[in-house]
C-alpha cells in the first residue's frame, strides 16, 4: 500500500508491505497537496514499477520519475505549475500544465527513453504569450524577524522599464495554508496592465515549505501572515518600487481575513480588498466544509474574529449571496458596525454567488469594483492618511 506522510517534515511517498513501512523516495520538497484539500493525485504508476509524481518546491511544480531502486528522475517540462490530477498509463503520464507565459492546458508525457517527448492535447485560445504581452513574476526573498525568509512574486507593470515604480496590490493567498502559483494568473494582469504592480506572498502557514512553516501559523493566524506581508510591502517601498499611500492589501477567503486584519493595525496599506472574507475564525470553523474543519480548529487563537472598531483604512467587501463557507451574513455585520462608526467601507454583493467569485459569472464586475477602489483611495489621499472616519460606507448588487 503507497500513501502520503509528512512524517519526515514534507510531504513524501511510502509504502507498506503490510510489516513494514518504508520511504519510497526521500525528497526535500511537498508531495501532495494542501492537507485539507481532497480529490487529488499527485503521483501514479507507469509501467516496469516507475512512478510519476508531481513536487512542489516554494511556488514551483515539477514532474520526477522514482525508478524502482528509489533513483529520483526530474523531468524537463516547459511548466512551473502542475496541477495535482496525475493519470499515467504503461509508460505516458497526462497532466494540467502551465507556465507564467503559458495558460493551462492538458498534455501527455511520453516516458519512453531519456528524452521525454510532450504532446499538448487541448489549450485555451491564449495559450502560450510573449514576455511583452504579460507581466512575467521576479522570485523575491527577504528576511523577517525571528530569522525566517519569506519568497514572494513581483509582477511588474506590463511593458514597463527595469526602474519600474508603481502602485502596488499585495495579494494574501486563500487556505490559509495554500501557496502563491508561478503560472499565468489573468488576475494578476487585469492589475498590470492598468498600470499596477501586484506581489503574492508566500507568508509564514504556506505550503511548499514543509511541515513545520506550514504548521508554524496555527495559533497564530492573523497576526505573522499579516506582519508577512507588510515586510514585503515595506521591502518594496524601501526599494521605491511602491508608491508611498498607494499599497493596498486584498484576499479570497482565508486571505480575506488577512487583508482585513491588515488594515486593522498600522502598517503600509491604504486601503484592503476582502472578497468571501472569513470574519470570525470560530464561525468558519462551523461553516467550513466537514473535513476541514479539524484544520480551521487548529488554525484558531490568534488575531481573533475582525472587529470593526480596529479598523484603519478603507475597506471593498466582494460576497456572494449564497456563500455557504464564509457566510454572508458575518461581512454584513460588519458592514453594518462599519457604517456605527463611520468608517469609509463598500460592500459589492452578488447575488447567488457561492464562496469562489473569481470563477463566477460575476468575476469581471467584481474586478472592476475592485480597480475603482483603489483608483478611489489614490485621488483620495486625506482619506487614507488617517481620516478614515469621513466617509460613511455604501452597498450595492450586482
């Protein structure tokens, strides 16, 4: 029997014979997926005992081959991301591929000699771009206190020059323990390509580091992710790649809640971006799909449900009507003790929308509230230097 442990630190592949357990191949890198995600499969069997199966290192992906004595072979693919739905068959392995250039697209990989050959079999309409047509993500790593490093992915302004100075979007990842993606993220151009520069953060809690930095966020949630993210934000300042009053926070879901506990304290951000925003992590704990749930426990006990009264800057609530994961009604009252205090908010609800906007029908309405909201906040500046009182919050669907 083969099954997945982090018993050694990652997430590596073993085996039982039914007395005894063994590692099937050691690797310094994740095996599998975020641990409260199912459905998946990272690794299957191809023929004369070889396996396949995809690793994470940071936000890269790739593809190795475990011969059987143990030998671990890289595979050459063109992709940075692999999506964890491995199928082989005899000596061929197809996956979901994708690159920063390069949208995801289905492909076989035939495993035949020592030269794999790779054979797309369905790609989207922008499947493959020029450098010139996106904006192509810079690894950054910077040190944080208690002797950590934190990576990140710079997205430049699309087209611009190497001393590019822009405003900045710092992008929280959902999970919380997910992972930023080195993959073409259309999200991430819609921003670029009006002008902004957009960083993902790879915080303490992320996956694709290992066991213990994954698990270092339990308790702590809300407080290091946040204090993560507004290190790089501060990097970037510092090194007038971002413009001082135009850094702003967003998130989905987990990222949400860090977006908003973000501009809870002082800190770089102007204003925050909170779409399907988990308010109170003991009510998420309760919503959260059931095999989840032990997960949201544990990530409990540290910042504590968001509280109106905390908060500094302007705030964009995106929800879905029908979100039964973070439930709509938990953003609604702090909406409404937003609008007691006087503090500037909007709240943009859809209508029969679930918890995953980015992928509804409503995802580009949501983008374009979310660019007038910053675009607000800039022409705007009394507003977020600390009158964040003056303006009293709006609703409104879509």
């Amino acid at each position: 029997m083969y099954f997945m442990s982090d018993r050694s630190g990652w997430w590596n592949l073993y085996r039982w014979n039914g007395d005894t357990i063994e590692a099937v191949a050691p690797i310094t890198g994740e095996c599998a997926a975020e641990p409260w995600e199912m459905g998946y499969a990272s690794y299957d069997f191809l023929a004369h005992g070889r396996i396949a199966m995809v690793v994470q290192e940071g936000p890269r992906h790739r593809l190795v081959v475990i011969e059987p004595d143990g030998a671990v072979r890289p595979v050459d693919l063109p992709y940075t991301s692999i999506k964890p739905y491995l199928a082989a068959q005899d000596t061929t392995v197809a996956l979901i591929g994708s690159s920063p250039t390069a949208a995801p697209q289905v492909a076989v990989v035939h495993l035949t000699d020592d030269d794999p050959r790779l054979e797309v079999l369905a790609r989207s309409e922008h499947a493959g771009l020029s450098q010139a047509q996106v904006s192509t993500p810079t690894e950054l790593r910077i040190n944080v206190p208690g002797g950590r490093e934190v990576l990140a992915l710079v997205y430049p302004p699309t087209g611009s020059a190497a001393d590019w100075r822009a405003p900045l979007i710092v992008r929280a990842h959902p999970g919380p323990t997910a992972s930023c993606l080195l993959r073409l993220d259309w999200q991430a151009q819609f921003f670029t390509s009006r002008g902004f520069a957009v960083v993902d953060v790879d915080y303490l809690g992320s996956t694709g580091y290992g066991r213990s930095f994954r698990e270092s966020l339990y308790g702590r949630w809300g407080l290091d992710d946040v204090d993560d993210c507004a290190a790089v934000a501060n990097h970037l300042l510092e090194m007038r790649r971002a413009v001082p009053g135009q850094v702003f926070i967003r998130g989905a879901s987990a990222g949400g809640y860090t977006a908003l506990h973000a501009v809870s304290k002082d800190g770089p951000f102007a204003a925050a971006t909170a779409v399907s925003a988990i308010v109170d992590p003991d009510r998420w704990a309760e919503t959260v799909p059931r095999f989840q749930r032990a997960h949201a426990m544990r990530l409990r006990g540290g910042a504590g449900r968001v509280h109106a009264a905390t908060v500094q800057r302007p705030v964009l609530f995106i929800h879905g009507t029908a979100d039964e994961v973070a439930v709509v009604e938990d953003v609604q009252e702090l909406a409404d003790e937003l609008v007691a205090l006087g503090v500037g908010h909007e709240l943009l609800l859809l209508p029969d929308v679930g918890h995953y906007v980015a992928t509804s029908n409503r995802a580009g309405a949501a983008l374009e509230a979310e660019l007038a909201h910053y675009r607000s906040a800039m022409a705007a500046p009394a507003a977020v230097s600390g009158d964040h009182r003056a303006a009293i919050g709006s609703c409104w669907r879509t």
